[in-house]
C-alpha cells in the first residue's frame, strides 16, 4: 500500500530531542525553539518568527494581535482548512467567503474589493497547495482600504512570490508544522511578523499575557501579567524535532519538487488530451511541491478514480468541503457572491501521495495507473 502521506524524518531527530532533555530545558523557548526562529528569520527574511504550537494558534494570535472584534468581518476563501475561519471567529468575527480561481485554488483577488463593507478588518489569503495568491493585487487593496492582511501560508513554507517568502507579504503570516506538512514537529506552526511594532505585544500575548520574553533577555528584572494572553509556544522537544528537518529543508525541497515534476510530466499527455486537470503555478511564484493534484470531470468521477487507486495499493484523497456549505460556516460566515468554482473546482479535487521518502518507482506506478484508469 502506497500511504498518502508519511511525516518527514531526517535521522538527526532523536539525538536533537535527547540534547533537549540534556538541556533540562524541555519548556518553550529552549535551545531549539530559538534555533528554529532564527532559521526562519534567516530563510524567510521577516524581522520575527515566533515558534507556536500550530497554525492555527498562529492564526488566534494574530487575531488576537489586529484586535478583531465582533460585529468585524473577515475575508477569505471557502476552499481552506476549518483553522483559517476557526480564529476570527474565535474573536465573534463574521466570516465573509469569496470565490476561488479554477487555475490555482487560491482566492480570486478581483471578487476581494467587491466583499468589502465598513465592517470589514482583515483579509485572509490561503496559499493553496504552496503556490501563492497574488498578492500584489490584495496588498493594494489592503493599503486602499486600511485593512490588515493576514496569510494563512500553513502550506507555504520555502515558497515565493515574486522572489518574497510567503508569510512575510502581509501583516503576519502563519506556518504550520503538522505532520502532514513539508517539515514537521507533530503538531506546531509559526507566526512570522512584519511589522517592528507588533512584536512585543505579540511575545506577550504568547506567553500568557506576561512579558516573560524581555525578563529572559535580561530586559527587565522580573516579570509580570501585562495583558490579556494565551499559551502558544510549544515544548523545545517539539522544535528539537523540527529543526532536524530544517537543517535539511533544501534536500527535502528538491526531493518533493522531483516527485511533483515526475508527477507533472507523466500526466501531460492526459492533461493535453483535456481528460484531467493540473496544477497551475502563475508567472512570478515559486513552489514548495507541498501537493500534487488532478482534477477528475466532476464528482463521480473522482469517487471511482480513488477507488480504483485504492483497489491498487494507492491512497490518494480529497479535502476541504467548502466552509460555507458547513453548519459553523452557515452560522458563522456568509458567501458574498456567486460560488462559481468553490464547490464545483473541490468536488473535481484528487490529491496523489506525496511525501519526503516517496520513491521514483512509486510514482511511476501511481502515474501508470491514472493513466490506465483513463485509457
Ligand atoms: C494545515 C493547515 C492549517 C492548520 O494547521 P495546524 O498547524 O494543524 O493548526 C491551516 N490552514 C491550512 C490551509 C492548512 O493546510
């Protein structure tokens, strides 16, 4: 049986989590927390990456840090992880979805303008499958309308957009580490912050509401509860783990990017023959091999495909039935517009196994038996 996914291992994990427990410093903000922050500082170049424990903690945090409120409105796409709508709505925010784009499954930055009321605080980009949203477009907007732009780039890690790291083009962005990510700490994330003046509060609210993080630095003599605050930061075993893989993220990288450059050029030729389609990478954005689909005709087509890969060893799978169509994103959110392709794009949505460690020949043979489901 081919697995869909198997979280990344590197072989340096056990020996970096033992020195975390040598270290007698197996809370947040050990030796390797901070190694991993200040590798994702170096990679991304974002003035602060904060280490959490998971994108979506990453995502409240920056809720918490652009002080949305009820009655506030947020936009986002409704093909996206429950976790993106989860932490405005956390904050009593109504969620204001707006259709995808076919090619990329990103949100379609020309219905943004239109979703916009004077409630509206945030707008929400999802970096689908690593491959970025075009951002200059929802940067512009955002300036003109004085809104907070917040990237949910869980997917994003290593990826660009105009030779700019996803998660460091709007206000703050989100990294998720899950297991199902490119690298992982089991469960964790990351906030990455842009701008200078966010930062403190942003430590703070982190750390329970204390500013324990300048009392660690030596800033101050003691600390004390400042503000409102939560506990977001993981265990440094947890980051022992990630950063085993971070040491190893460009050969971990490449290793997806072959597989999904195999991938892609073993079913050209049913993407020429307009039986299936592939994922579409515009002009100016560089990926991270997070994903590799196809999309089958319609919805039955789909449930046959995965069965017929299932009956051959293959698990391959599909996700995210869109926010709006789901009881809390019934309560909790509204769609402005018409869903063109939200629903009908996720219905055609297959994804193929993809992991560090998959082999060549393993995806020569999941190539072979797409193509023979559609001979
Ligand atoms: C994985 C994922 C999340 C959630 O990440 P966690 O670290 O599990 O909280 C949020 N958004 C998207 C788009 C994701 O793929």
């Amino acid at each position: 049986m081919i697995n869909f996914n198997v979280p990344p291992y590197t072989g340096k994990e056990m020996e970096y989590i033992k020195k975390a427990v040598e270290n007698q410093k197996i809370c947040g903000d050990g030796e390797f927390t901070r190694k991993c922050n200040a590798w994702l500082e170096e990679k991304t170049g974002t003035i602060k990456c904060l280490l959490t424990t998971s994108c979506t903690h990453a995502t409240e945090l920056a809720a918490l840090l652009t002080d949305i409120k009820e009655g506030d409105e947020v936009i986002m796409p409704a093909y996206t992880f429950v976790s993106t709508a989860d932490a405005f709505v956390l904050r009593g925010a109504k969620v204001v979805f707006v259709d995808i784009r076919p090619d990329t499954m990103n949100i379609d930055e020309n219905l943004i303008e239109n979703a916009i009321t004077d409630r509206t605080k945030a707008i929400v980009p999802v970096h689908y499958a690593g491959i970025s949203c075009e951002m200059d477009k929802i940067m512009e907007i955002a300036n003109k309308h004085h809104l907070f732009v917040i990237e949910d780039a869980a997917q994003g890690i290593m990826s660009t957009y105009k030779g700019k790291a996803l998660g460091t083009i709007g206000d703050f962005g989100c990294f998720s580490f899950h297991e199902t990510k490119n690298y992982s700490m089991g469960e964790g994330g990351a906030l990455l912050i842009k701008n200078e003046c966010d930062v403190e509060e942003a430590e703070i609210i982190r750390e329970k509401g204390t500013n324990r993080s300048k009392f660690f630095r030596g800033q101050i003599d003691k600390y004390t509860w400042v503000n409102y605050g939560s506990s977001y930061l993981p265990s440094d075993m947890n980051a022992a783990y990630l950063y085993a893989q971070l040491e190893m993220a460009d050969e971990i990288n490449e290793a997806r990017l072959s597989i999904w450059n195999q991938y892609r050029e073993g079913l050209q030729e049913l993407s020429d023959a307009g039986k299936i389609a592939l994922p579409f990478v515009p002009e100016g954005c560089v990926h991270n091999a997070h994903m590799f689909y196809i999309k089958a005709k319609d919805l039955e087509e789909r449930t046959r495909l995965i069965a017929f890969l299932k009956k051959n060893g293959i698990l391959a799978v599909f996700h995210y039935i869109p926010l709006h169509t789901a009881p809390a994103g019934q309560k909790f959110g509204r769609f402005h517009g018409e869903d063109n392709y939200t629903t009908r794009e996720s219905e055609r949505l297959c994804r193929l196994p993809m992991y560090y460690g998959l082999q060549k020949d393993q995806v020569d043979y999941i190539i072979g038996k797409v193509r023979e489901f559609y001979a």
